[in-house]
C-alpha cells in the first residue's frame, strides 16, 4: 500500500512551481470563463479538486498536472532545487479542501459566488508559490510546527532535508 500511496520526502521544488503554474492557470481561466459566460462554466473545479487531491495521497503519481511537472516541465527548467516534503504536502492538503469545498458547493448547492471566492484564494496562493516561490501551506505549516502542532519525528523529516541531499542547502 505505500508504493500505491505516500507523499515523497524531499520534493523537488521546481516541479512543485510548475504544479503551481498549472494549478493557478486553471483556476484563473474558470474563473474567468464563469464571470463571462456563467456559473456552468465552474465545472473544471472538480478537475482541480480532483488533482490537489490525487497529489495529497501519493504525489505526483495519480495527477496528470504532477507527472506532466516532474516528467516533462521541470527537467527542462534545470537542476531540481530539493526541499522539505512534509509542508508541501500540508499545502496541497489546503489546496484539496478549498476546491473540493469549492466542487461542493457548485455541485452540491450551486452558489457561484462563493466557488469564485475559492477559487480567487487558489489562484492567489498559486501565484505567490509559482512566480515567487511563497507557499502560503509551508508558512502556515511552519507555524504549526513552533506551536507544537506537528508531530516532532515531522519536524526532524524538515530540518534534515539539507543534511540528507546535498542538493538541497
């Protein structure tokens, strides 16, 4: 079952911004297209919702947009720059609850606005984490971690990423 399912530790950063890029795109194109054309056109959030979630149980393994960043795009961009798993897999976890919630609500309940409100935070949070490499899930989880929130063998997995790959200092 861990093959089948389990977050990698360390996650190359710049796959995760080119997720980013993707998932921000997509977001930001439905948005549009349902401000435009209406609320029919928020059916891509089930898209999203469906990739943050794929990503969350086991990485980049189940998600088109995840192998499309770690097989295709990132490669090509340069050397992988490595980076704790753990907060990143906190954030897509974030990613998970606000497009499905979002998913819900459209299909659930059919309240527009509020599927764009959520979107608008996901487009907002990929673009600060893609274009300036800020991802909101790693400070919150950060934070976390000071409060004792995160469990401490968690919190060793983050501090030793730099000590276990080269790479990543």
């Amino acid at each position: 079952m861990a093959r089948l399912f389990g977050f990698p530790n360390p996650v190359n950063e710049v796959a995760a911004r080119c997720v980013a890029a993707g998932v921000g795109l997509m977001a930001a194109v439905t948005l549009v297209l349902s401000s435009t054309l209406g609320d029919v056109w928020l059916w891509p959030t089930a898209i999203i919702a469906y990739g943050f979630l794929a990503r969350v149980a086991a990485g980049p393994r189940y998600s088109p947009l995840g192998q499309l960043a770690t097989r295709v795009v990132a490669p090509r961009l340069g050397p992988a720059k490595l980076v704790a798993g753990p907060p990143k897999r906190f954030a897509q976890a974030m990613g998970a609850v606000m497009s499905t919630a979002a998913a819900v609500v459209h299909f659930g309940f059919g309240i527009g606005w509020a599927v764009q409100i959520l979107l608008g935070l996901i487009v907002v949070a990929a673009t600060l984490e893609s274009a300036f490499a800020i991802c909101v899930g790693c400070i919150i989880f950060g934070r976390l971690m000071r409060f004792g929130l995160v469990p401490a063998q968690t919190c060793e997995a983050c501090a030793n990423v730099s000590l276990r790959y080269p790479a990543a200092a």
